[in-house]
C-alpha cells in the first residue's frame, strides 16, 4: 500500500528510461570477426538477446556453439540484464564481450 501512495504523488520522482549499455565484441581463436564491433544496446535486455545477435551476425549454424564470456573470464546466465553486468564489470564506458566458436577461457 505505501509503495502505490509514494508513486501516486505528485513529487515522486518519474521512472526514469532504461539505460544503455556500450558493448564492445571481441573475436577469441577461431570466431570470426563483425563488421560492427561496438554496440548500444538497451541495459534492460537480457544477456541471451546478445547472444542470438551474434549467432544471427556471424550465420552460425544450429550445430555450431557459441561462447561468450564477460571480463574474459564467466559467461553470464542469459537472463542477467545487460546494465547489470555492466555495473559490475564495465571497463571504462563499456562492456567487454569476449565471443568464440569453441571453448576458449575454460
């Protein structure tokens, strides 16, 4: 109930539109390389829809792997937010995402 009367007045703060989230995509071992290394994406997407942007940008099979990793070193679940892990392990003004076809930081 106290949460409906903070949003109902009229000096509560607007909510504000969701963020965005530089990424910037580097090739590991064999991947092959984009165009468009550097992407603004909304920070309310999940980390999955990253993930089926590259396997559509790359023409990737449905037999062929992908691995992402963030900060070189875990892949994330997909459904992290991206301006979560951007909060996180953000370098700079932007999210490192390192991306293979076969199992590269173990």
């Amino acid at each position: 109930m106290e949460a409906a009367e903070r949003s109902s007045r009229p000096d509560a703060a607007p909510a504000s539109a969701p963020s965005k989230v530089r990424v910037h995509l580097k090739a590991v071992g064999n991947a092959p390389l984009l165009r468009k290394m550097k992407l603004t994406i909304s920070g309310d997407e999940p980390f999955g829809s990253l993930t089926a942007y590259l396997t559509k940008q790359l023409g990737l099979r449905s037999d062929e792997r992908l691995f992402l990793y963030v900060d070189s070193a875990f892949s994330p679940v997909p459904t992290e937010p991206l301006d979560h892990l951007f909060k996180c392990f953000g370098q700079g003004s932007e999210l490192v995402v390192n991306y293979s076809t076969i199992g590269a930081y173990g």
